[in-house]
C-alpha cells in the first residue's frame, strides 16, 4: 500500500494551512518528502519551484519542525549556536530566535531538563534561525500547555499574515486549527480529501437542521419517509440533526404530522463535524478508531 498516493496542493504566502488527516493518513511521510528526507516514486515537491535539495542555504528559505532532536547536555542557546556554525549562519541569530519563541530566559539552562513544551519551542526556534519565508511545522503544539497554545496560536498567524511567510501546520487538534488556520488540507489514505477555507469546506457539506420534539421517534421516522438523513446529536438534549431539509421545511412537515417541537434551528458544521464527516469512510481512520475503542 502506498503511504502517499497522488497526493497534490498548494500552499500560499500570507496564510496557515492546516494540514489534516487520519493517523496513518500520510501526513508525516508527506512532509518528509516535502524536505527530501524520503525519495518519492514519482513526483516532486517545490518551493517557488524548486525542489528542497535545489535550494541555496535551505535554511534561509525553509524552515521545519519534524522532531526535535537536540544533545541533552547542551543548552538550548548552544544548540542553535551549533546551528547556526554549520549553516553560516550568524550566531546572534540564536539569542533571538530564543527571546522570540519565549525561551530568552532558559536558553543558557540545558535542553535535557526542557519540558515537552520547552522543546517544541526550541524546535520552532531551530526553524526560524534563517528567517524564512516557508515554515513547515509537524504537530508543533504538542506538549504545550493551554497558554502556549494560545501563545502559538498568534505567533503562527503574526508570521503569516503580518511577516507574509507560508506556514503550514501539520496537527491533530482540530479546535486549534479551526481558530488557527486560514486554509485547511484533509487527507486520508494518502489522497487528498478535501481542500479550501472553512467557508469552502462548509459550503461544499449539506446543511443540517437541529430540531428537539417530545416525540423525536415519531418525527425522525416522519422525516425520514422522503429519504432525509435523521440522526441524535449532543448538540441540544434529547434533540435530532436533520440533513438535507431546510428549518422551514422541517417546521412544515412537524406541523402537517402534528408532532409538537420545542426546539427548531439551523446548524453550522464546525471543523471537528466536517473533518469526521470527510474521513470517516477512509480505511487508516477505521482501523486506527478500532484500535482505540478496543483500548
């Protein structure tokens, strides 16, 4: 089975992608192609048209955040500062991309004692020593607490929207990429899903009516005769979500069945409903869904 499978998209200047899928989905592979850390079997990935390993000094055109690999001994300053040596580049470029990140302060202590949090900030640091105009970052929240989750969440959009470089952003925390995010990437199986900007992707999934009735048996079996998609929601108590028939149209048919409703309004698919929505038939995520309902 292929990991990645004609798989093609683009990512633009001034925005964050978010980069989504399934575990197993190909989303690591991908990004590793991307660096030229894995030969593909056909196909090439570039940056304004060139291939990574084309690149001159790559770090000062793209930065990446794969895994955070760093000497325990070391303090993070020194690590960037080794960095920094065998890239050419400046070594004052450590000092700021530390007070950047929110490390200025333990920069000289040694990486071994860094939190999970502290690490992902100093492999954000590393990927910002050249000043890139590309950022590529794999699940670069991980460990965070929720303050630096936040603080993450405006630093990814200051670079892209205020600074104008691509940032793509490869996460399993869908809330953050939802408040994140300009653009969003779904794929599964190694193929595309789906691409586009929230609105997109919420224009392209059929709108749903949330509806709460004394008697949602007798309505979800009434609406369902004219081959409506009924189904129970948490998003109201004791209430249904209607696809495929507008709030009127539900309204109408409640009356004419003499069904009471207590309960009636339109629905907007979050990121969280659409991406489930999307992925649900995709072999990697029923496997990996079975696999974590078997423990």
């Amino acid at each position: 089975m292929r990991a990645v499978d004609d798989l093609s998209f683009t990512v633009e200047p001034g925005q964050v992608t978010g980069f989504l899928g399934p575990n197993g989905a190909g989303k690591t592979t991908t990004l590793r192609m991307a660096l030229g850390l894995i030969t593909p079997d056909t196909g090439t990935t570039t940056f304004n048209g060139v291939r990574y390993a084309g690149l001159p000094e790559p770090m000062r055109q793209v930065g990446a955040v794969l895994e955070t690999a760093f000497h325990p001994a070391r303090s993070g300053r020194d690590h960037l500062r080794v960095y920094c040596r065998a890239t050419g580049l400046p070594v004052r470029r450590a000092d700021e991309v530390l007070d950047q990140v929110g490390l200025g302060t333990a920069g000289r202590r040694r990486a071994g004692g860094y939190s999970l949090g502290m690490r992902q900030r100093l492999g954000l640091a590393t990927a910002l020593l050249g000043d890139p105009a590309v950022l590529v970052l794999d699940e670069p929240a991980n460990g965070l607490d929720p303050e630096g989750i936040q603080w993450l969440r405006g630093f990814l959009r200051h670079l892209a929207h205020a600074q104008g470089r691509t940032v793509l952003v490869s996460s399993h925390l869908l809330a953050e990429v939802e408040q994140t995010a300009d653009r969003v990437v779904i794929v599964g199986a190694g193929k595309l899903v789906r691409e586009g900007t929230l609105a997109e992707l919420r224009s392209g999934n059929a709108g749903s009516v949330l509806v709460r009735s004394p008697h949602s048996t007798a309505l979800a079996d009434l609406l369902r005769t004219t081959g409506t998609t009924v189904a129970p929601t948490d998003a109201i108590p004791d209430g249904l979500t209607v696809t495929g028939l507008s709030t009127d149209e539900v309204g109408r048919r409640a009356f004419a069945g003499g069904i009471e409703l207590h309960e009636l309004r339109s629905h907007t698919s979050g990121l969280e409903e659409i991406y489930f929505q999307l992925t649900a038939g995709q072999e990697q995520y029923a496997a990996a869904h079975a696999e974590q309902g078997a423990a």
